[in-house]
C-alpha cells in the first residue's frame, strides 16, 4: 500500500475555507483530524484527516449514526483499513492544487448567448453562467482567507457540457483572488479531475470518504 503524506496545515486551510464558502461551522482540530460541525440535513458532522492516525480508528469506533462522515486525504485501502464494517465508502475524489500563475484571469470568451454573473459577499465569489433560455447553465464559488484560495462546487448542467463552461466560470473566479501567495486548492471529483488536469492542477492526494448508511 502507498501511503499518502498531505501538510496538515494545508488540508486544515483548505477545510477552514471550505467550510466560509459553505457557511458551515469553522474547523476544529479533534483527535489527529479536523471537525466540522456542519448540522446539515444531510451531515450532521464531518471529520477531515491528513492521514491515517489512531484517533480516525477510535472515531470510526464510537460512531454509530449515519449522516456522519469520515475523510481521508489518502487511497480508499487505507481508509476502509481504518473503518468497522458498518462504514461504506463514498466515490472517491482528489485533493489537488494548482501552480500560482496556472489559472489565467482574462475573462474566456462564452459561447453566443450565454452570459457571466459575479456575485461577491465578503471573502466568498459565485459565478454563474446563465443560458440564452435564462436557466443556469454553470456555476462555481470560491473561498479565500489569509491561508488558501479555494473552488467549489463547480457544476455544468448537462445540457450545457462540451462549450468550455466550466473552465470560464474557474476563470471567472480567479480574479477574486487577492493574494498570489496563496495556494490554490480544491476537492476534485472523478469527473472533474480532467478539467482541472487539464488547466494545469496536480493532485496532492487521493480523497477518500465513508459514512454509516441510513438503515
């Protein structure tokens, strides 16, 4: 097995951004990891490690709920290694950072039609593509605080796919950035890892998830 070895400070800046782009909770640290708090619907809280420990073995003991949720910045072996059998492992995903000058900020031109939206509150951005009909189209937010610049949620509707959408919203987002210094982080999908790849992102780790299904 090839253990991954991710900086702990870097995963707790992208998880601390992360969660500002979510409204969640701030990350705490918990036990070798990071924990939000999240009281979602959907989670009612996460933890977030840079790699295997002791303390994500005694959590994955004590917890017996679902809607709880163990990542891992490291393979699917090594977490379901770390995990009772009542855990199930989620699609994995990438953790990944781009180089400082990968994403350049010059607005990509859309294709006829289609037009950009930015929206700023405070540290968080959202861009929106809307269609020539008026629906959304495409979409993404980023976060950045003292420590990182992060994407998120960056989504294109299936009927809107192949037009290079996705790569303007990046684009459009990048020119929040405020600090070059920054590293550039996100949490890739299997179907989003080639977009990124092919901007110029390399992946620090495999993102491995679990969670205790509903019964």
């Amino acid at each position: 097995m090839t253990l991954s070895r991710v900086d702990p400070q870097l995963v707790f800046a992208w998880q601390a951004a992360h969660s500002i782009a979510r409204g969640s909770p701030p990350p705490v640290h918990d036990r070798g990891g990071f924990r939000v708090d999240t009281r979602s619907e959907k989670e009612v809280k996460r933890w977030v490690f840079p790699r295997p420990c002791d303390g994500l073995r005694a959590i994955a003991r004590d917890v017996t709920a679902p809607r709880h949720y163990l990542k891992l910045c490291g393979s699917d072996e090594e977490l379901r290694d770390a995990l009772p059998a009542r855990w199930e492992l989620q699609p994995a995903n990438h953790f990944m950072t781009a180089a400082v000058a990968t994403l350049d900020t010059q607005p990509l031109p859309l294709p006829p039609g289609y037009r950009m939206e930015l929206h700023h509150a405070g540290p968080v951005t959202r861009a929106c593509v809307i269609a020539p009909d008026g629906d959304l189209a495409a979409s993404g937010c980023a976060a950045e605080t003292a420590d990182a610049f992060i994407y998120d949620r960056i989504e294109t509707a299936q009927d809107h796919r192949r037009k290079g959408l996705g790569v303007a919203v990046m684009t459009a987002l990048a020119t929040a950035r405020k600090s070059v210094a920054n590293p550039q982080l996100l949490v890739a999908t299997a179907d989003g890892h080639s977009l990124y790849a092919n901007l110029g992102w390399t992946v620090l780790a495999p993102f491995a998830a679990a969670t205790i299904p509903a019964t």
